[in-house]
C-alpha cells in the first residue's frame, strides 16, 4: 500500500505573504482609508439629492455643490447657535457628576436600611462615587483619543474632514466615470454585475446615516424639550445631545442616554425621576413604532443585532468616528453579500426543486399509462 506523498505549493505561502503585506499596507495608511470610508458615506447621503436635481437639467456638479453648502450654513448656524450652551452644561455635568451619585448612593442605603439588615457600608462600596466618576470620565477620554489619535490630532481631523468632502463630492459630481473605471477592471460577467450593485449599495448606505441622524436629531429636540418642561432647563440642551449622540447605537443607545438624565432627575425628587423615566418611555416606543419605520423603514435591511455589533466594533477600533462610519458600511456589504450570494443560491436550490418536481411528475404520468 502506498502512501501519497505530501506536497507543498509555492503558492499558498506567496499568497499569504501578499495578503500579509497588504494589511501592513493598509495599516499603515488606515488615516487615508478611514478619510476614504468617510467619502464614500457622504457620498451616499447625498447622492438622491444630487440625482433629484439633475433631473431638472441642474449640473451634477452645481447640485452637488449647493448640496454640501447648505449643509455647512446649517450646521455651523446650529453649532453657532447651541455649541457654546451645550458644551458649558455638560461641563457642569460633568463637575457635578460626583454630587449627583453621592445623592444616588444615599438612597440606596436608605432602601437597603427599609427593605433588609445590609450594611450601609456594603452599598458604599457598591457606589464608589469616586470610581465611577473616574470610569465614566476615562472611558469618554479613551473614545475621544481613538478619534483624535487616528486623524493625528486636531488639524489632521479638521485637514481629513475637508479631504472626504473634496473626495465624495468628486464621487457625487462624476460618479457614471468614476464607476466605469472601477467595474472595467472585473472581467465578464462580473463587470456587469458589479456595476448594477452600486445603486442598492448607495441606496443601503445611504437610508442607514440619513435615517440614523434624522431620528437622532428629532430625538434630541424632543428630550430637551421635554426636560426643559420637566425643571431641568439647567442640563436640557447638555443632556438632549448626550441622547441624540447615543441614539446612533441600536438597542443600547436610548438606554445610554437616559442614565444621566435619571441622574439628575433623582437628585430632584422621586416624582421628577418618575416623570422623566416615563418620557424616556414614551419618546422610545415613538421612534421603535412611528421614526424608525417611518424615516429609516426596510432602507437598511439589516438585523438590529448585526447594526449593535458593527457600532461597537467601529467604536472599539475609530472611536467615535467608527460609531457612524461603520454601520451604513456594513449595510452595504450586506446588500452586496446578499444580491451577489444569497439571492443567486436561493433561485439556484428553488429552480432544482422545481426541476426535480416536474422530473417526479413526468415519471408518474409515464407509469399511469
């Protein structure tokens, strides 16, 4: 009996090496690849719009412009208008922080005294006011540092943000070339297919951030209307755009940002705790029931579990940039995943049962006669 004699291919390890060279590559210019999956996102955002325009005879380019300087008119008017309020709350928040669970650890030596025999010094140690306040604190630094760090400080960020905006709006302007120059490097069929998923792409990637952010933003106005009315005017704006921001994340986010709100509140007095707890509630079932079908819809297309993981992988390895980048980027690899993949071997096993179906059919009639 003869053994086969093991072979080794040249061609695994050269592959490896080429592949390992290639993450060194793109490790080393991940400041570049991050400006580019930024392009590419806003590109997406703005793209109906763009197409929109030009069927009224506008210039894609003149669109595309007055597109990105409306967006920067309003959103520096917003920053001009609210930045400076929203910023001193949340440092006075943040000064706060320690009275805030110091009140939060007495009531809960108070219940623990009425409900059993537990020590007082047992919840001490549960709420370590200084501990917490130093996590909560490091861990909002470590996410800024990622960010910060990755774009190389304060002007990279500022010079990485006008980068992606001269990059998508080329995207946007001269897409039909930019698209033809891609998908020629495929050979057929592939090049066909290709260039028939960038519109669904776009389209996923797109309904995901625009979606995201709109229901962000009415959430946050809706808060700190709602705290403003509730007594605490004095943190409303710091406390709306603290739930605004984590609203981003599914399933964790609304949870995220209520905690401080219910901070503050229960420092006031058990029935404004109770108060806005229920408009907590409420402004949640609105946007589960009414913003997200209503604004984000089918768009996506992917489970909400699979849009956590994404948030919280982009927030581990970008910062806070990963937290928005991340997410429409998956949706659009599951769009490509599922049109290139899913799709065709579905058809493919429905089209073999129907097969086998008929086979099974005509033999039967053939035995009947």
């Amino acid at each position: 009996m003869s053994v086969p004699r093991l072979r080794i291919s040249l061609t695994n390890p050269v592959l490896i090496a080429i592949v390992g060279l290639i993450l060194v590559l793109m490790w080393q210019v991940r400041s570049l690849l991050v400006t580019l999956m930024i392009s590419v996102v806003l590109a997406a955002s703005i793209s109906p719009v763009v197409n929109w325009a030009e069927k009224y005879r506008i210039p894609r380019w003149l669109a595309t412009l007055a597109t990105y300087l409306i967006l920067i008119a309003g959103l520096t008017g917003a920053g001009l208008a609210i930045g400076p309020a929203v910023a001193s709350q949340i440092e006075r928040l943040v000064r706060q922080l320690p009275v805030y669970l110091e009140t939060l650890r007495e009531i809960a030596e108070d219940l623990a005294a009425n409900f059993n025999d537990t020590p007082p010094e047992f919840v001490r140690q549960f709420f370590d006011t200084q501990s917490l306040t130093t996590w909560a604190i490091r861990s909002s630094q470590q996410l800024l540092l990622r960010s910060y760090g990755l774009t190389r400080g304060f002007v990279g960020g500022v010079v990485s943000l006008i980068l992606s905006l001269f990059i998508s709006g080329y995207m946007v302007a001269d897409s039909r070339t930019l698209i033809n120059s891609v998908v020629q490097l495929f050979p057929s069929p592939w090049d066909r297919n290709l260039e028939a998923q960038i519109e669904p792409i776009s389209y996923r990637m797109g309904g995901y951030i625009r979606g995201r952010l709109l229901v962000s933003a009415i959430l946050g106005v809706a808060i700190t209307a709602g705290l403003t009315l509730l007594g605490l005017g004095d943190f409303a704006l710091g406390l709306g755009a603290i739930a605004g921001v984590t609203n981003l994340i599914p399933f964790l986010g609304p949870v995220l940002g209520a905690i401080p709100a219910l901070i503050v509140a229960i420092s006031q007095g058990s029935w404004t705790f109770l108060w806005v707890l229920i408009l907590f509630v409420i402004i949640q079932n609105v946007e589960t029931y009414i913003l997200d079908p209503l604004l984000v819809g089918s768009s996506v297309g992917v489970h909400p579990l699979y849009q956590l993981l994404s948030v919280l992988g982009g927030v581990q390895v970008l910062g806070i940039i990963g937290a928005i980048v991340v997410p429409p980027w998956f949706a659009g690899v599951s769009a490509l995943v599922e049109n290139l993949y899913l799709k065709p071997k579905l058809m493919a096993q429905n089209n073999g049962e129907n097969t086998e179906t008929d086979e099974v059919g005509a033999i039967a009639s053939d035995e009947s006669r």
